[in-house]
C-alpha cells in the first residue's frame, strides 16, 4: 500500500496520475497547504522540506521497513522502479527520460511556479518579475513544443517524464499563454488530457479540494516562511 500526502497542486498531480495509471492501491492523506497541514510533526517526519507530495510505501520491494520518499520527480522515479512501469530499462532510454524529468524539475516546474506567484498571489503587481516569469514560462513552452515536433510524447513512449510535465501545463491560461502557438504541446496535452488515468485524477482533486481560494491567511503560510520561523505558525 501508498500512503500518498496530497494537496491539489501541480506536483500532487503528478502521482496521482502515476498510480492511477499503474493501479496500484493507495490511501490518499490530504494536507491542506492552505491551512497550514504541511508543518504538523507526523508531516514532517517524512517531508522535512514542509511541501507535498510525500509518500510511505508500506510494502516495498525488498520487504524491508516502510520507505518514505519526498519531492515529486523522486516519487514519479521511486514508483516507476517499484512497478516496473513508465521508465524504460535501457540505458539510453532511461536518460531519455530522466534528462525530461530533471528538465521539468528545475525548469518548468520553479519558472511556472514563480510565473503563478507574482501573476496570481503576489499583494504588489510587479511588472518586471511578471514579465520576466511570464516570458521564461514561454520560452519553457517552446523548448516543449520543439522537442515535441517529432515524437507523440516527451520520451518517446508515455513516461514518468510526461506526468511531470503535463500538470504545469494544465494552468496554461493563469500563466498568460496560448496554447495554440505551440501546436505539438497542444497535441501532446490533448492526447494526456483524454487519458482515463489523468480524467481520475483530476476528478479526485475537485473531491479533495472544494474551496480553492487563497486567502491572507494561507497566504502568509504559503509563502510567508524563513529558516527562523515557528513551525506551524505562518508568522
């Protein structure tokens, strides 16, 4: 079994779609990043870095212990490996995919995010770090739908590498882009889109997060935090 530590954001997505994908049982533990969930102690004994997703695998490969793994892309190759599902055994297509997804975890996925951030939540418009989030968010399209141009997805065969990626591209509109200047990434996220896999999911997040407003209060824990500051308090 998978204890999976959710919220419904882009890199919860993420392992959703995984293990809907590869049927494998899973207890969904939600933590609501708004409400400040994300510093409770039994949280942070599995995710010191206080961010979803994290998962618990209670019965691993080796039938050792419980293994607990943090941050997404390490989840996504943990799962893979574990199932034998979504990451090719020769070498030269695992570095296919593996390049795709440490792509998407330096790359889209912080530029998309910071993008998010002064677009959506930030309490002072600030043209230049809009601009400049929003045009790297754009160049990151184009790397995508280039690399797109002659392959169905981003490795080849559906992988790890293009649940990573599909999330942060579902936000397009927020993130002030049109899809339709990138023909092969709009073809590629309609192809994932349809997925039953990914229908699930999605339907699962709009069951587990109702009320997704951010208000003052989430908003300082959400992004109110330093080294010094008080577990749990978002002071």
């Amino acid at each position: 079994m998978i204890d999976l530590y959710y919220w419904t954001t882009p890199n919860g997505h993420k392992v959703t779609i995984f293990l809907e994908e590869v049927g494998l049982p899973y207890r969904l533990i939600p933590v609501n990043i708004s409400t400040g969930d994300q510093f409770k102690p039994e949280f942070l004994a599995i995710a010191p870095n206080n961010r979803i997703p994290a998962v618990v695998d209670t019965a691993p490969v080796d039938g050792g212990a419980s293994i607990s793994v943090f941050e997404s892309g390490a989840i996504l190759h943990y799962l893979a490996e574990k199932t034998g599902r979504f990451l090719p055994t020769d070498i030269r297509g695992r570095a296919e995919v593996m390049q795709w997804l440490f792509w998407q975890m330096g790359g889209l996925g912080p530029m998309a995010g910071q993008n998010h951030h002064f677009v959506q939540y930030a309490p002072e418009k600030l043209p230049y770090a809009i601009n400049r989030y929003v045009n790297e968010t754009n160049r990151l399209y184009g790397v995508l739908n280039r690399r797109l141009a002659d392959r169905e997805f981003v490795a080849g065969e559906y992988s790890i590498a293009d649940m990573a990626s599909y999330p942060w591209i579902v936000p397009h509109e927020r993130q002030q882009q049109n899809i339709d200047d990138f023909p092969h990434l709009k073809r590629w996220f309609e192809t994932i889109r349809r997925r039953p896999a990914v229908e699930r999911a999605y339907a699962l997040a709009a069951q587990v997060n109702t009320a997704p407003v951010v208000s003052d209060q989430s908003r300082a824990l959400l992004f109110g935090q330093t080294a010094v500051t008080p577990a749990g308090t978002g002071a």
